[in-house]
C-alpha cells in the first residue's frame, strides 16, 4: 500500500541470510518491470501465518513475550547458582534484546568486544559495561552470551580454549546451546521460531535500536 501511493510496486522478494535471516525487496516504478513469482508465493505464506491480519501481530507479541520470560528464565537461573554471564560482541541487535528484557549489569557483568571505539563504555539504555578481548580471556565467565550469533561459526573457529557454556539467541527468535568442543553444552530452554513472509517489515538490528541515549558513554 505505502509503494502504491507513490507509483512503485514490489517486484521480488528475496530471502537472505544475513543477521540469521531477513528479507530483500525489489521495487520498481508501476509496469516497468515484471513481477516475479517469488511475490505471489511469499504473499501466500504471509497469508498462511497471518501476518497480514491482528491474529499474526497477537501471536507475533505473545511468542516476544514467552521468549523474552524463558530468557530471563534461563538467565536467573545460572545467576541464582552464582555463574558469572558475560555477553560476547557489543552489537547493535544485543541492544534491542537487552533493552526489550530489562537485562542489566546485575545480571550480564560486561561484554567483551574487539572495537576501540566501544571499548572503555557501556551498552545503551542498560549500562552493562564494554570490556576489551583480554578482559574477557582472563576472566572467563561460566555463561557466555553470544551476541553476535550471525559470525557464531568464525567465532567458534577463532575461539580454541575452553570458554565455560555459550548461550545463544537467533532473531527470529530462537535460544539454544549451541556446542562447540571443547564448549560445554546445556540443552534446555529451547524456542519456537517464528516464521514471517513478505511484506512484513524485516528491519535488521542495526536499523531497529531504542533511540538515542543521553548519557554521553553509551553506544549510539
């Protein structure tokens, strides 16, 4: 509707990989082009998942919900037992979750990453504290979250020495263990993914953050 009141249409829809996954639309200027078959089949699935009606958008917030309370779940637990949990790379889709759960430095200690510029400051709108790399190897956490869950398998490539047990969120959304050796593996808490079609706005997490901030030592 947006593309029609200015003359364009949707041409394509072309599914990516990225931020473990996303949607690519092609627009174009109404009847200069042909519109592909990929339209009209991700147009049946969103129809099919009631993404285009308020039953999806219910069942959309009810599965953030059920996410959100197993995370926070799954977080106090190992906290209750007195692990220490650090978060992995300082990422902008980290942000929308922390937020969004209310997670702060009394639950994740720091979160290591390899940028300078982020180095020496804090997670927006939670304040949990940026460490470098060398922070982090020596002091291991007993919990890692992996933030940056996209770059899991160069991570885990990069990664030889024991690292305790990494948690892990994928965006759409899903929380798993994932086991790397010689990472421990913890099997519980598993999410049901959610599936979306086209035409649902597929914003990755670099474009979808809580504002700005105004403390001058977060990240924006």
């Amino acid at each position: 509707n947006i593309f029609s009141l200015h003359n364009f249409e949707l041409i394509n829809v072309i599914p990516q990989e990225t931020h473990g996954g996303s949607m690519r639309y092609v627009v174009t200027r109404k009847k200069t082009k042909l519109i592909k078959k990929n339209v009209a089949k991700y147009l049946q699935l969103e129809k099919k998942n009631n993404v285009d009606d308020i039953k999806g958008c219910l069942k959309f917030k009810k599965d953030c919900e059920n996410s959100k309370n197993n995370l926070i779940k799954k977080l106090n637990h190992y906290k209750n037992k007195g692990k220490k949990i650090a978060g992995y790379a300082a990422t902008s889709k980290s942000t929308t979750i922390l937020n969004y759960c209310n997670i702060g430095p009394d639950i994740i200690d720091f979160i290591c990453d390899t940028t300078k510029e982020k180095i020496g400051k804090y997670s927006p709108g939670m304040h949990i504290p940026i460490v470098p790399m060398k922070h982090f190897y020596k002091n291991i956490p007993d919990v890692t979250f992996l933030f940056a869950w996209n770059h899991k398998k160069e991570i885990f490539k990069k990664e030889k020495k024991p690292l305790g047990v990494f948690i892990q969120r994928a965006p759409i959304p899903i929380l798993r263990a994932i086991r790397v050796h010689p990472v421990r593996f913890d099997k519980q808490f598993l999410f049901k993914p959610l599936i979306l079609g086209s035409k649902t706005l597929y914003c990755n997490s670099s474009s979808y953050e809580f504002g700005r901030f105004s403390d001058p030592k977060c990240l924006v």
